[in-house]
C-alpha cells in the first residue's frame, strides 16, 4: 500500500517576482479582485491577472468563464518560465470540469513555481501532488474576503512567501479532540472535495502515513457524516498517521459537528487536533502540502521538518 511521501519544494518569492492571479472555479467579485492586487502588490509582488479571471459562464452562473478557457488561463501561467507563482482568485465550484483539460505533461516541464488557494482548489492540491509531485500551499486567495480584509491571513502567507523558515512552527491555538502526537506528510483540504475526488486519476489512493488537514464550508452534519464515513468506507483513511480540523464555517453548531468528527475520526486511533485554524475562516493560517512535520494535537502545534519553500 502507497504512502504519502514528502513532495519537491519550490522557491521562495522574493520582492518583483511575477505572481500569476487565475479563476479555476467561481466567479470572481472584480472589486476584491482590485483588492487583493493591491495587497500583493503591496509586498513588492508583480501581479498579472490571467485573460478569463473576470469571466462568467453564459449558462452556468457559478463557473468563471468557460472550461476550457479556465484551464488554459491556469496552463498559461504555469507554463510562462516569467511566472514565479500562481495564486487562485476564489474558490466556488468548478475545478473538477477543467482538471482533466490540463496537459499535465507540459506543467511538469515547466518546473516547479509556488502554487496557492483552498476551498474548490483541494482537487488541485491533490492533482499537483499526483501529477507534478509538488509542494503547494493551502492559504488565502487572491480575492477572498478572508484575505482582503484580515491582516493576520495575510501576514501568515506574505511569511510563508517570503521567509518560510520563520514559519515552521504553525501553532493554531486549538485543542485536542484525541491527545498525543504523530509524524506524517501533510496533505488534505476541504473534506467535501476529497470525497468527491475518490477513484479519479489526479487523487491519491489513500492518506496513510499522511497528516490530514479537513475543513469544509456550509454543510449540513449530515452531509459531512456521509463525507467522512465514504473516506472511511473507501479506506482512504486507513493508516493515516494524524488529523488537523480546520474551520467549519456556515456549518451547524460546532457542537455538533465536533460530536460527528470525534464520531467518525475517533475510532482511528490516531491524535486530532481540532479548531486549528485554517480554511474558510477568519485569521486564516497557510498551510503546506507535501512536507513531512509533526503534528502535537495537545499543544495544537504543527512543526515542518523543513521550510515549505527553499
């Protein structure tokens, strides 16, 4: 059985690099759009927004423009050698109907650049794990609200950009559903999308081994029940080595859904951290995928063995 593996790291970004902003998924509001280009622009960045990043589907109201258009802004970008990063503008919904467009084989000639977003963006997560063996980073898009407006999002990501060795020690402040500590290589996103990537060919066959981030966003308990207990029933889940809890936000009250998790991820045998701090949330940590740490779910700690970025 596979096990998730430490991943190649990209480069850091330094001030004037050349920072790509595209739409895989939803449409994107153009005035926090302005905003985030602002923010970046403020870190000494040179943000380029890709050609289709404002564009609405004609039919289907919460895509971003076209399939194909969506796909080729984001091939474009990893593919220009004067891009250093690409930044997700939102997430939403769409990435599965354009992932299989991608020439995953011209991505990978193009080498390694920093890769940004959550949320919708988790198949991708998975995808460039699989297909390009790549390090990304689980963090703030460009034109999230949750970033626009939330200073410590943004200063967690600028470090994480920048000086990434200043941030090896990720503590959330939460607590721990299941105490004790584990070892692993990070990985995960939003539950709903994992679930949804099962049996694809960009989504791992399972987590073992893995330190596994879940958070989601405006799901009945129910639904993250079925979410979970399909991981569990697929044995995804068999063998992972420990579990960080993001936000749920727009979700029931967290009482339940804390009963639900300690329900369906108790029995794993393995340390849950909970209330960690990343996702669709205020105050919103980065973090990496594809980098072997340790998780101390009593300290509610996360330590990467080595910085995100080289």
């Amino acid at each position: 059985m596979s096990r998730v593996e430490p991943l190649r790291r990209p480069a850091r970004l330094a001030p004037g690099a050349r920072v790509a902003v595209v739409a895989p998924s939803g449409p994107v509001p153009e005035e926090r759009l302005r905003a985030g280009l602002d923010v970046l622009r403020g870190w000494g960045l040179d943000p380029v927004v890709a050609p289709h990043v404002l564009d609405r589907h004609g039919e289907f109201g919460y895509l971003a423009g076209a399939d194909a258009d969506r796909a080729a802004d984001l091939q474009s970008a990893w593919c220009d050698p004067a891009v250093d990063a690409v930044v997700c503008a939102r997430g939403g919904y769409g990435v599965q109907r354009m992932v299989d467009l991608l020439d995953w084989t011209a991505m990978r000639a193009a080498g390694p650049k920093v890769f940004v977003g959550f949320s919708d963006i988790t198949a991708l997560h998975e995808a460039f794990a699989v297909r390009l063996g790549l390090v990304t980073l689980h963090g703030p898009m460009a034109a999230g609200v949750d970033f626009v407006k939330n200073a410590r999002a943004q200063d967690h990501l600028r470090a994480t950009l920048f000086a990434p060795e200043t941030v090896r020690a990720i503590r959330s402040g939460g607590t721990a559903l299941v105490p004790g500590r584990a070892r692993g290589v990070t990985l995960g996103g939003c539950l709903s999308l994992l679930a949804a990537d099962l049996g694809t060919p960009h989504a791992r066959p399972s987590a073992r081994g893995g330190l596994l981030c879940l958070e989601d966003v405006g799901e009945e308990t129910y639904r993250l029940d079925r979410y979970l207990t399909q991981l569990l029933r697929a044995g995804w889940l068999d063998g992972v080595a420990g579990l960080l809890l993001g936000s749920w936000a727009q979700c029931e009250p967290y009482d339940g859904v804390r009963a639900l998790l300690a329900d369906r991820l108790g029995g794993l045998g393995v340390p849950v951290a909970e209330q960690f701090g990343f996702g669709h949330c205020d105050d919103a940590l980065t973090v990496p995928f594809g980098v072997a740490a340790e998780l101390d779910a009593d300290a509610g700690t996360l330590t990467l063995d080595e910085p995100a970025l080289v």
